[in-house]
C-alpha cells in the first residue's frame, strides 16, 4: 500500500520551516503535506524515538530479555549491569558501521582484480600515478611493469587484508609512527578487517565480555580496521579507477531535475555503479532513444555519498543529501531512482507508488520489496547501466505534473589530499608547508572536520550550516565529506568567492592566496581516510606536534543518524581526534535518568582521551559544540607555543585580487579561482 498521511499517527507536526532550513526541502515538504502523503520527517514527528533504547538501556541480545534496565542498579537476567548493556550496544553499532565500509572496500578491491584481469566491461585504471603511490606504500615492485599487473598485485595484498588472521593490516603503516607505537601498545592494531568485526559480535554474544572498558578497547580495535583499512582500500581503490579528485564545478539542490529532460538519480554508495552510469549516460545511442521518447536528453543526478562520487570527479550535479531522497520523488519529474547499498530508505517504494518512479535495485545486497531488481555485474557494467538507463526513458512517458523546486547552489568539489598537497605548494614545491605555517602565525586557528548525515530530528542542514558558518568566522578552515558537504554547498560555501565575505581575516588572506573555498569538501563517508591522511601530512610536515592529538584540529557530525558514523567517530578518537557528535547520546541512560555522565561515556571521553589524546562527546546543542571546538583548538595552540588567536592582525591583503577576479563571467572566476574545469 502506498504510504500515505493516514498510515502514520499524528503527534506534534513541524512546520515545513520547522523541520529543514533548505528552501527546496520546504517546498516540498508543504507539497508533501497538500498531498497528504508521509516522509521521514513527518514519521520522526508521529514516531517518537524509544526513550530506554535511545540511550542504550535496553539489552535484546538473548530470548531471556529483552531487559529494560530503567531502575538504577537493576541488571539483566543474566546479570549484565547497564555499563555492560551499553558498551554491547556501542561495539555493535561500531561493528556494523565498518562493516558496511568495509565490505564496500571489499567489492572495490575485487573490482580492480577483475580490471586488472580484463574480466570487465568499461572500467580501465584510469589514475596510474596514483596506482604506482598506492603500490609503493607496500613496496609493490612498479618498474617495467604494466598497470595491469602492479594493479592485480595490490588488489590481491588488499583483498588479503580482509581475511588476515595474524600480524597487522598493512595500511596502518601510513599512520604517524608514533600512533602506531601507542596502537601497538595498547595492543588495538587490526590483525584482518574481518576478524575484528567477526570478534566484536562474538564478544557481545550472551555470556562473553563482560567489563565494558574491555569490550570498548576492542571497538577501538573493530573501528580501526575501518578507517585506515576497508575505508582507506575504498578511497585507494576509486581513485586507482576512476581518478583522483581534482576540483570542479558542480551544483547542488533538487533545482538540477530538468523539465524536458529524463531525471535519472543514482543512490548509495559504490562508485562502480554511478561512474558506469555517468559513460552510460553520455552514450550517443542512449542520447538518440532518449530524445525519440520526446525528452530533450538524460539528467543524471545523485544522493548523499554516490552523488558525491560523481560530483568530485565529473560534476555530475547533487539532488540534495540523505533527508531529500523521498522529496525528489514527490516533484514528479524522477523517472528512476537507481540504488545500490547504504542509506537507502525503505519508504521510497511507497511512496514512488503515488507517482511514476521506478526504484531499481542493483546490489545483489539490497532488494527492497516492491522495487525493480537490475542486478549490477562488473564484467557487463556498461551493458547493464544502459539497460537502466533504457527503463528510466521507457518511463518518461508516464510523467504527470512535476513540480522542481527552483533551487540550486554551484560548488567546487574534489579537494583530495593529493590537489590539497599541489594547491599548497605547486607542481614543484607541492608540501603542507605552507598551511602549517599560516597555522602557526594565527591565520589560520585551526581546522575543523564537518561531517556526517542528516536526521529528522533535528532541523535538516542546520546544526551543519549554523557550526560551519560560526566556526568559518573564528578563522577554522573546514573541510567536509559525505551529507554535511552537501549541506554547505547549497549554502553557498563551498565557493570561494561566494563565501568569503562571511569567513574571519586571516582564513580569507590564505583562501584568496591560494585560491580555494573556505570549506573543501574531500568526498564520501568511506574518504573520511582523506582527512586522516590530511591529518598525518601536518604532522610529518613538522611545526605541529609529532602526532595527530598535537594538532589544532576537531572532528565533528552534527546530525549523525547511521552506525557508519559511530564507526568513523571511534577511528578518529583513536587517531587522536577530538569528536563531537550532536543529536542524542546512546550512552546515556541510567535507571529512570539521564545524568551528566555515565560509566560508559565517561570512558569515551576522559578514558579515550588518556589512551589516544582523542575523546567522544554527544552534545545536542550546536553553540555547546562551537564552544568547545574553539576551547580544544586554542588549548592546542597553546600546548604547541602557538601565538594566541589574534584575528586583528590579518585581513589586510587578498582583496585586490579578488576584486579582479569579481569582474570576471562567474565560470572564468571559479576557473581562475580553482584551476578548475568547469562543469558542461
Ligand atoms: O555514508 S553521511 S546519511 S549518505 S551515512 Fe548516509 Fe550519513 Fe549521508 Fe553516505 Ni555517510
């Protein structure tokens, strides 16, 4: 049955205004709202959130419980006390967010076998620089060898990685020395991706680990295995294929549906879908059918971490983030919403009944009940992707009245580590010199990473906009990755010139200098890895420390809703990242109360915070969260001798050549701005 106002209970409603402070968003939602018809914002309004759940007090691990442990002191059947409850519950989450990056990992290092092997169809190695770097971290014989066979040798010593029983996964070697001694003695370096996540879920099984400290060193060690493996062999992997990120222009908001065009909206996760589906797309034949079903072309678009796949390397425009998957469908111009894994709401096929969308499944992971299943297959990718794309404009013709909100922002995405380090220093002296020193003098005070997803109950883009835009004015460059980037490029900040009449004086002197956006958005979830090999350059460029919890730097997800973040959070922490997360704490609880702190989040601040120098906090208040953000960066600046923050002595210079730029058609200015290639 289609979803629809009278299948939910009402409770309090928001106002449109209330629930997103995207314009786009709203509209649609008032549409959502006349028609009568249910998103995730109206359920999150109907639905209220488990109080005992929420805050991890409720244990569902055997047929003895559930056990609601909502008096102080009380346990479980068997015995377990809520410290234990708790940290159960927080390692699984961990568990299941590597998991989920990993495992994506995994097909990304199959995928480059099966190039390698020429067992494919339309993917060649398209970045071989990047290929011979990846291969010499290992020292992967490169000379006098073809791509393919340096590519089938990484792809075998990662594919490894997953099933290594002893030893250490070998891309932890790209930390700083120094963490690797401090994981080596605390004895958290990952043996193998799998076998920690395996070891989490056995740990938690009734009647295991039962000291919750114990049970979260081996989240430390599961989340690990996550950040500096399956998510680092994901970014590896992509870049490898599909190139590495170099900045572009994109646009961003529902505004990028066209009218007269077949709306095709690709969502999830894995670029070995998208990027077929952007050659797919642009395949003269698909053109010619597309045009004698009386549309004018095709309009590939995407969500959330696929469409920031495609958005860095080949402009392809962002219909929104996470929130906006359901409200695409209800301006009636989506022929096709094509999903492979992650994020992907289950509601979309109810909802897409009310219209004429197709929702097609294509991982042989994920069906979802009522959906139509395209199996994807590397060895017939572009094959497979066309024939997608031919069900997407069969569809056109049963359009009904659309309604596309008039919304969209331009951005320059494809900030990766490899353009930060050339942007910095040029083709000759390319270094992060030049950004620890303007760090040092006080231009810049440090730097923030603005990440993570969307949640209903918070006000959509809000928490991630109001910090961003505060923190840009204190002079902290932010860089982003996954929904909160898209979040600030529809706020116009991920351009530079649109931005920087908004951001303090030092950080516009450097921005102007160098010619990048004030925020620089680094890619998906999985290139969280990004920002930790960010990370690791200041430190081994010197000046800053010797390791990761020396630097002026915090880590934050504002809106966080998915065990993936909770993963990220916890491989930051142990990189020595202090994280703040907002929303709801799932740690929280204690009997019929939630006190300042319990056992278990007091370990994950003080406790972390003496094992890595990194600590986790959930905050639900956003100037709480700015607060202590600058706190811990002028904390650090002053642990390094820095000079203290002075933003008046900065601001001076820069606006000759702004102005010049200013005088430039908007496409020239970005290009000039960035290098960059602006979007057809
Ligand atoms: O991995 S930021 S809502 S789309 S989980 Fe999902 Fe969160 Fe978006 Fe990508 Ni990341």
């Amino acid at each position: 049955m289609a979803e629809t106002e009278s299948t939910t209970s009402r409770r309090k409603r928001r106002t449109p205004e209330e629930a997103s402070i995207d314009p786009a968003a709203q509209q649609m939602l008032a549409c959502a709202d006349q028609m009568g018809i249910g998103t995730a914002f109206s359920r999150a309004d109907a639905l209220a959130p488990c109080g005992i759940g929420a805050v991890g007090m409720c244990c569902s691990l055997c047929a003895m419980g559930p056990c609601r442990l909502t008096k102080d002191g009380l346990t479980g059947v068997c015995g377990a006390t809520i410290d234990t409850v708790q940290a159960r519950n927080f390692i699984r989450a961990v568990a299941a967010g590597s998991a989920a990056h990993s495992d994506h990992g995994r097909d990304m290092a199959f995928t480059l076998k099966a190039v390698a092997n020429g067992e494919t169809e339309g993917y060649t190695i398209r970045d071989v620089p990047k290929l011979r770097t990846v291969a010499g971290y290992y020292d992967i014989p490169v000379e006098d060898r073809t791509p393919e066979e340096i590519a089938n040798d990484l792809a075998d010593l990662y594919i490894a990685q997953f099933g290594q029983q002893r030893g250490a996964i070998v891309s932890v070697q790209r930390a700083p020395e120094k963490r690797q001694k401090l994981w080596n003695e605390l004895g958290v370096v990952p043996r193998g991706i799998d076998r920690e996540v395996v070891e989490a879920l056995h740990r938690t099984h009734m009647g295991d680990d039962q000291d919750a400290a114990h049970i979260l060193h081996h989240a430390v060690r599961t989340a690990l295995a996550d950040g500096w493996g399956g998510s680092m062999i994901a970014t590896d992997v992509s870049d490898i294929l599909f190139g590495t990120p170099a900045p572009v222009l994109g646009e961003a908001n529902l505004g990028v549906l066209q009218d007269e065009m077949v709306n095709v909206i690709v969502h999830g996760h894995e670029p070995t879908l998208s990027q077929m589906m952007v050659a797919a797309s642009q395949d003269p034949e698909i053109i010619a059918y597309a045009k004698a079903a009386g549309s004018e072309g095709i309009s590939l678009s995407g969500f959330g971490c696929t469409a920031n796949e495609i958005l860095r390397r080949q402009g392809v425009p962002a219909a929104g983030n996470f929130l906006q998957q359901e409200l695409a469908i209800l301006t009636g111009a989506v022929e096709a919403m094509v999903v492979d894994v992650q994020c992907i709401m289950q509601a979309l096929v109810g909802l897409a009944e009310n219209f004429h969308t197709k929702i097609i499944t294509t991982s042989q992971k994920v069906k979802l009940k009522g959906a139509t299943h395209i199996e994807f297959d590397e060895r017939h990718a572009l094959t497979i992707a066309k024939d997608i794309l031919r069900a997407a404009i069969d569809n056109y013709a049963n359009r009904g009245k659309t309604q596309i909100p008039d919304f969209k922002s331009s951005l320059v995405p494809g900030f990766s580590h490899e353009y930060i380090n050339y942007m910095l220093g040029g083709s000759y002296r390319a270094s992060f010199r030049p950004l620890n020193d303007a760090i040092k003098a006080g231009r810049i005070r440090g730097v923030a990473a603005i990440v993570g997803c969307g949640n209903p109950r918070i006000q959509h883009d809000s928490y991630h906009t109001t910090i961003t835009e505060e923190l840009l004015k204190q002079d902290v460059l932010v860089v982003e990755t996954g929904c909160s980037a898209i979040a600030n490029a529809k706020m116009g900040f991920l351009l530079g010139d649109a931005g920087l009449d908004r951001v303090g004086p030092g950080l516009r002197e450097v921005c102007e200098t160098i010619g990048i956006p004030p925020v620089l958005h680094m890619g998906s979830c999985v290139d969280n890895t990004r920002i930790l090999t960010v990370l690791t350059q200041m430190v081994e460029e010197g000046g800053l420390g010797d390791d990761i919890d020396d630097l002026p730097a915090v880590g934050l997800a504002p809106e966080w809703m998915s065990e993936k973040a909770l993963s990220i959070a916890t491989y930051c922490v142990a990189s020595g990242v202090y994280v703040i997360m907002g929303g709801y704490n799932p740690v929280a609880g204690r009997g019929d109360k939630v006190p300042d702190s319990t056992l278990v989040s007091e370990y994950l601040s003080s406790g972390w915070g003496e094992e890595y120098g990194g600590k986790l906090e959930f905050l639900d208040d956003p100037q709480e969260m700015i607060r202590r953000t600058l706190e811990h960066i002028d904390a650090k600046r002053k642990a390094l001798g820095l000079p203290e923050y002075d933003p008046t002595q900065f601001g001076q210079s820069g606006d000759v050549r702004l102005e010049g730029i200013e005088e430039l058609p908007f496409e020239e200015s970005q290009a000039a701005l960035y290098g960059g290639v602006p979007a057809s």
